[in-house]
C-alpha cells in the first residue's frame, strides 16, 4: 500500500495516495454500517432514495457514509469542522485544539481535509456506542469549539459524512492529512473502550450541561398532547413513531431510555402489533431509534431484554384498555363520516349496477392509455397522468364512475399539495373531448362531482383494446420519496414483466434519463431487478409498505391527514356560523371565505386507502 505524502493545510502538497485508494481503505472500516448515501445535485443533499451499498469503488459523485447502524451504534466519532460557518483560520485552530485534547486521552485519530478549508476527524472505537451516548459527546465537543458541525450525529436515520477520498462539491476530493498508511493503522487497531471513558470522564462537565439544557427544552402543545391521543386507525401516535425512529425523547416526560423504549413498545402493542413485527423493524433498520436503546446490552441478550419488555408492555396494555388504540375500527374516517359517494343527480340512478360499472372503469382506463400521450415532456403532465390514476382508484373503489373525493383526498392519493390538485382538475375538466366531466360542483362539505367519461375520439379503440389486468395505483407512499418517474416504470414493469429498457421508456413514453435514473434508485433498494437476459422485472419479495415506513413516508401523509383533519374542524364551524343550513348554502361566487380553505374538505376516508395504497 502506498504512502500519502503528509500535509497539513489545503495548500500542502497532494497526497501521494490516490482517492480511490484511501477511500477503498478507510471507508468500509468507518461507516456505521455498509451503506452509502450519493449527492446527485453536486453536494448540496444527500437524500435517502439515493441511499446504495457501499462499496470499495469510488463513486463518481459526492458520497457520505451511513454513521450509524441499524442497531442505533456507532463505529467511530465523526467531527465535521466547517470552514464556510466561522472561517478557515478558525477551523485550523479548533482542529489543533481537539487534537491537542485527544492526546491527552489517549486517543488516536483520522484528519482529512476539503478543498474548501473544512477539516474532518474521525474517532475510531473498538466498542461501538449508542446514538445518544455519541451525540452527547459531540454536543458537548461543539459548544467548545463553534466551527464544529454538531448535526451529522444528531440525526440517527440520515447522519452521514464524507470519509477520505470521497469526491467534494467543489470538485476535488477528500484529501488525507497523514500517510495512508497511518490512516489505516488507526483504523485497524480503534480507539479501546478505556479510552472513550477518559474522553467522557474529561467532557463530563459539559455532557451533564447538555443534558440539563435538553431536560430544560419543552415541547409544544401539539407534542405534549399527541402520545395521549390514540389515532382512530389503530396506529401508533407520531411522537411515539418518531421515538422509535430517532431515538429522540423529551427529557421531561422519559427520564431514562429504558422509559422511552418501554412507552414505544407500550404505543406499539396498543396499536395491534406483535413482538416479530418490533424485531424486524428494528432488525431491517426502521426502527433505529428503539434498537438503540438496546445497544447496552450484549448481542446475546437483546433479544431476551427485549421480549421480556415486550410482555411488560402487553401486562400494562391489558390492565388499562383506555390505552388501547386496537378497539378503534381502523377503517374510520379521521375527518368524517364516509358516503356513499353515488351520483347527487337522480337522472344517474341508472348507474347502479357494480359490474356494468367496473366494465365502464375498465374502459375508460383504456382510453387513458391511449390518451396519455398529451400529458407528456412535463412535470405538469406526470402530475395529471397521477390525478386521473387517482380519479380511476377512487372510482374502482366505490363501483361508481362518479366521483365525490375533494381535492384533499386526492392530495393524499397523489403525494401533491391540495391546490396544485385543484389547478390540474380544472385544467382537465376544460380540455377537449377530456377524460373528466365536472357533473356538479361542491357545496358546504360536499366536493365536486366528477364522471369519469370515455371520449368519443377513442371510444371504439379502447372498447376494442383488452381490459388491462391488475388494480390502477395512484401514487403508492414509497414513490412519494422516490418520484413519479419511479412509480410510472414500477406500474409498466408490474403489468408487464421482462421489458428492456428501451421497452420501459417506450410504454411509459418518458425520457431515458428519467427511466435509467429511476430504475437504478429502485434496483438499489430491490423493488425491481434485471435478468441475465437484460430485461427488468419487479421484485415481488420487497415490500413498498415497508419501505414506505422506512422513508418515513408513513409518517409524514400521517402529519398531512392531522393538518386536514384540523382544517375539516375550522371548515364546520365557518359554516356552522354563516349557513343556517345545508341547503342554503352560498355558492363559491358569494361572499365567504373559499380561497382560505381552498374549497371544502373531503368526504372520502382518507385513511383507508392511503394506506392500503402503501403495500
């Protein structure tokens, strides 16, 4: 193995090491766990979907490591020095100064450098530490040193840093301030645990003064109330969901993290789960946050502590059924009570009959594919092709061709913003011979009426054409982190297994990039694979659900249906006000507030398909 030159600023001579090299080394020995997060915008996010396993290849674009692993430990302290907050002059002498300190505990370390004048410092352990023991220390670090980058340990599910070689915003790469050779030793032979014990024992002032600010925090009336609030659905509170995720807890209501994984479990078998479902989680890495409360005990023993928790857990349950969230029928409206959704307008009674209606929905999803051509070359043409999937969904749904789902629903079933929805409906309500025909507009609390109409100008086609088999997804949760690009090559590929790739872009007439961008972003999390032949098909064995609640996905449409649920109340009680009743109510041309409320909320129960729509 070769050498690196020494050098101890940017302007020192370049190493003699290549990057290839240093980052073939030092990276797999560094990261948190075998996995690696690439930079498609040039350094500025390195967002989950583009998450890959690492490997021992350079990557072509900025890559950051993963710090922690699934089990919510970590292999080494990541220092991050940046130049760009307090200038590079400072940066030079908090990094003399940590070093200077490390010393005299004993440690040894790893330096590297950015082009841009940032430094970074890596701490290997020989026995990994948990997440909140890590970021204790880190925390504490910072408020020595003001040009230290405290996040990168403070976010347990997307903390990642660049290691040596990795290649650098401002082109470049991650440079090493010492021999390769040094590097790797370090790296090889980590810091023992006695080490980090002195290192704590020396912070142990300003660990204590961390945590005592972090009991001091309070939360806001929203986070106080949200764990005593049991979701109608059945699921988990999204405080106790974050919990399990981040290993985050307020410090005023859970003293210790025993408190807190024991409240998760708690808040998991209320919501109907089983002890397997918790072990995957927080096997597969969903759950980092909970696994990490485990770390302080042996391997051996985790699986032990943990049924032991989980059967406290149910006792508790057991003995307060108040707590239970399972008695509540998971099919409930969190905003309203479901209608039927048939046509307003006696005149369409005669559209009744559920398999004349499913043959009608067939049809016309027919006539979508033939039509999908106009929707092409545009963001805003992916979003309409999304909204008439929606549209198609909810009418499959409810047997009917009509339609009564708000914009907010579809918001839900689309993964867009509610008023964006609303713009695309009324584009596609005006077009020509359009596949949508507004029957009825909304009133109070009912939402416009739509019917799902074949056009004349492909009415003989698409009854000609065969039914297409298998259900008509709107945006399935996943796709909301990966992006429509993705979920219209998943939908080809579902309906038609082995298709190349020229045949993928044919079908769903996108571009080549977007299609080789978006296969290679689902070939990495396994939903969709290649054969020997070239041709790809989807793997059936991964779960999007699971991904989904992996993304967090689950939990944001879940902060989504909250900010509805509480627009649906302020909406009633406007109308409970200025309308005596349903019939007089005003026309969207009178004077009330429409363009504050964007129209009135949705009658449809979101819940149920947008999260059956997940798996």
């Amino acid at each position: 193995m070769r050498a690196c030159a020494d050098s101890q600023s940017p302007g020192a001579p370049r190493a003699l090491c290549s990057p290839a090299e240093a980052w073939t080394a030092l990276a797999p020995l560094l990261a948190g766990q075998p996995r690696m997060r690439l930079s498609r915008d040039g350094g500025k996010t390195y967002p989950q979907k583009h998450e890959r396993t690492l490997t021992p290849a350079l990557p072509a674009f900025p890559a950051a490591v993963r710090i922690f692993g699934k089990d919510g430990t970590c292999a080494a302290i990541f220092l991050d020095f940046d130049s760009s907050v307090v200038g590079i002059d400072r940066v030079k002498a908090d990094v003399r100064a940590v070093q200077t300190w490390l010393h005299s505990c004993g440690a040894r370390w790893i330096e590297d450098y950015s082009p841009n004048g940032g430094r970074h410092v890596y701490i290997p352990l020989k026995k990994r530490v948990t997440f909140s023991e890590a970021r204790d220390l880190v925390e504490a670090l910072g408020n020595r040193h003001p040009s230290l980058d405290k996040s990168p340990h403070q976010n347990l599910l997307h903390g990642c840093m660049r290691t040596p070689g990795s290649p650098h915003k401002r082109g470049g790469h991650q440079e090493l301030a010492m021999s390769l050779s040094m590097a790797y030793d370090v790296a090889r032979r980590p810091n023992s645990a006695s080490v980090w014990a002195a290192m704590n024992a020396d912070l142990a002032a300003e660990i204590n003064a961390v945590r005592a600010l972090r009991l001091q925090q309070t939360l806001s009336q929203t986070d106080v109330e949200a764990p005593k609030i049991q979701h109608p659905t059945g699921r988990m509170s999204r405080v106790m969901h974050q919990m399990a995720q981040t290993g985050l807890y307020d410090a005023n209501r859970y003293s210790t993290d025993s408190d807190a994984r024991q409240a998760i479990l708690v808040a998991a078998a209320a919501a109907g789960m089983e002890l397997t479902d918790v072990e995957r989680r927080m096997m597969q890495g969903t759950w980092p946050g909970l696994a990490s409360f485990y770390a302080r005990y042996a391997s051996r023993h985790r699986g032990q502590a943990l049924r032991r928790d989980w059967l406290e857990a149910i006792t508790y349950v057991l003995k307060n059924p108040g707590s239970r969230a399972g008695k509540s029928n998971a099919h409930i409206s969190p905003t309203s009570e479901p209608t039927t959704h048939a046509p307003r307008n006696q005149a369409n009674l005669a559209f009744t009959n559920a398999d004349a209606e499913h043959r009608h929905i067939r049809t016309w999803r027919n006539a979508l594919r033939l039509k999908e051509h106009a929707y092409l070359g545009s963001r805003t043409g992916l979003a309409r092709r999304m909204v008439l999937r929606s549209l198609g969904e909810a009418a499959h749904m409810t047997a009917s061709r009509f339609v009564e789902f708000g914009v907010r629903s579809i918001a839900i079933a689309t993964g867009l913003d509610h008023t964006t929805v609303g713009s695309h409906l009324r584009a596609l309500r005006d077009e020509k011979d359009g596949l949508v025909t507004l029957v009825e507009e909304g009133r109070g609390t009912k939402g416009d009426l739509y019917m799902l109409t074949v056009p004349e100008e492909v009415k003989a086609a698409a009854e000609d054409l065969t039914w297409q088999k298998g259900k008509i997804h709107a945006m399935r949760l996943v796709f909301r982190e990966l992006g429509l690009p993705a979920a219209f090559v998943y939908e080809a590929l579902e309906h038609s297994p082995g298709l190349s790739t020229a045949g993928i872009i044919k079908l769903t007439r996108l571009s080549r990039t977007a299609v080789s961008e978006a296969l290679e972003v689902m070939a990495a999390w396994n939903m969709v694979a290649r054969d020997n032949t070239r041709a790809w098909s989807v793997v059936t064995a991964t779960s999007l659900k699971d991904l989904a609640e992996y993304f967090g996905v689950v939990e944001a449409v879940a902060a989504q249906l909250q900010r509805y649920r509480i627009e649906r109340i302020l909406w009633r009680e406007w109308l409970s006000r200025n309308v005596n009743t349903v019939a007089e109510l005003l026309s969207p041309d009178e004077n009330y507030p429409w363009e504050e409320f964007e129209g009135p909320p949705d009658e449809w129960v979101m819940t149920d398909m947008a999260f059956t729509r997940a798996g």
